[in-house]
C-alpha cells in the first residue's frame, strides 16, 4: 500500500482575526482547538507522518500539539505553495502522496470524506486529487471554473478572480491528495501572484491541466463546512460544528 504523509499549514498570519499573540488554528470550536481536532481525525485514519507547517505565532501552535506532529518553519510567509516546499524537505522517503490541509477549516472534515478522496487518487493513478463544494456564500474562497460540460478548466484564487469568476459558488476549500513525484517536477514552476506575489498550491492544478497530468476532483456537494477568518465566521462555524453532532 502506498504511504501518505499529510502537511497541515498553520503559518499565515489570519489577518481578519486581528491577533497579536496567537495563530487562529488554535482557537476553539466546539471546546477543542481547531487544529487538534484535524490532527485527532489523522490519528484516526493512521496517517503516521504529520508536518505542521508553522511561521505567525508558532509557539502558540507548538504549545497545542506538542510532540504529535513534525514541525517545519516558514521564516516568510510567501504562499501556500511555499508553505508545501518548506514540508517537503521533511517527507520521508518511503512516502508516496502528501495530503495537504489547511490548518482552521479541516477540523470540519470526516473520515470518510478523506477516505474517498485517497480511494479516488489510487484507483484512478491521480497526480493530482482534490475536494471541491458547493457553498451559498463563496466570499474568500478559490472558485473551481469550469466549461459548459462541467470539465474543469481551472481553479483561481478570489484575489486574482475576474468578475464573473467571483459569482461561481464551487469552491476549493484546499484539501489535496498530491503524488510526491509530481510535487518534486511542479512546485518550483508555480508563478507568484502579480497581485499578491505570493506562490499559490492552486497553480499546481492549472500546470496539471496545462501539462494533461492526471487529475480528479471530488465533487462534495453542500456539506457541513465552514471557511473561518473572521470572528464572525468563527461564531457560524461553532453553531455549524454543533450540528454535526
């Protein structure tokens, strides 16, 4: 069976949140840190290699896990695709595929919604699998593009979207299931942002379509999910995490 190592970033500043002395995984929701819970579900699913990628307030994040996961420091804070290559150079070599998870909004995720995202990426010899969902309220969100027979075309990020672009309602919530081979020919060919200037995980996907690399997405349809960068978005999340229950 082929091994997965995960990489969960927990680097970025949350802005939107206004801390000074802590980085917003670690708020609560539902009475336990966001990110404990992300790194409990992994637990569950005996995924062994766990990188937490951290930069902004770092020991706030140290100090919630402790020894459960592998630490590896982004000392700039230049994009997610970024975050991924600080990662890299601690997956073990007998590592096949790197699920990366954003550190906040995964603790949303279950079991099985992983499960078939890996069953998917093995049985079809994906380079490139990801999680894509319907949601009401997209703002802030990456939107999936696609033709009019639902092939997708790309998956910009809301920063460097165009305005009929932002009307879309699919979104990535940026869960990945990478093949390490592809990562190591791609990641260093992502172009930053001209808005931004940072290097997006999102251009992973458009170099595979590009490239007619071997990608799935997995299509989940309104579940309970809830992107969190706001107070006010944190408030939502906690009466949406209840519901799960």
């Amino acid at each position: 069976m082929r091994k997965i190592a995960v990489i969960i970033l927990a680097a970025g500043k949350g802005k939107r949140m206004k801390f000074l002395n802590h980085n917003k995984v670690v708020l609560r929701l539902a009475n336990k840190q966001m990110i404990v819970r992300t790194v409990d579900l992994l637990d569950k699913l005996k995924i062994k290699q766990k990188i937490v990628v951290v930069g902004f307030a770092k020991e706030s994040v140290i100090g919630a896990l402790g020894d459960r996961v592998t630490y590896a420091v982004q000392q700039k804070r230049l994009g997610t695709a970024h975050a991924v290559m600080c990662a890299l150079k601690k997956i073990g070599k007998d590592i096949a595929d790197v699920l990366v998870l954003q550190g906040d909004d995964s603790a949303f995720y279950k079991e099985q919604t992983i499960k078939k995202i890996i069953d998917l990426h093995w049985n079809s010899q994906a380079d490139f699998t990801f999680l894509t969902i319907d949601v009401d309220s997209p703002d802030g969100l990456g939107r999936i593009v696609r033709d009019r027979s639902g092939k997708l075309i790309s998956v910009v990020e809301e920063k460097d979207a165009s305005i009929a672009e932002k009307k879309l309602k699919e979104i990535n919530p940026a869960c990945y299931l990478i093949s390490v081979e592809f990562l190591k020919k791609y990641l260093k060919k992502i172009k930053k942002s001209p808005i931004t200037g940072e290097y997006y995980l999102t251009g992973l996907i458009n170099l595979a379509i590009k490239n007619n690399e071997k990608i799935e997405a997995v299509k989940a349809g309104k579940i309970l999910w809830r992107g969190i960068n706001t107070p006010e978005e944190l408030k939502e999340a906690e009466k949406l995490f209840l519901n799960l229950k």
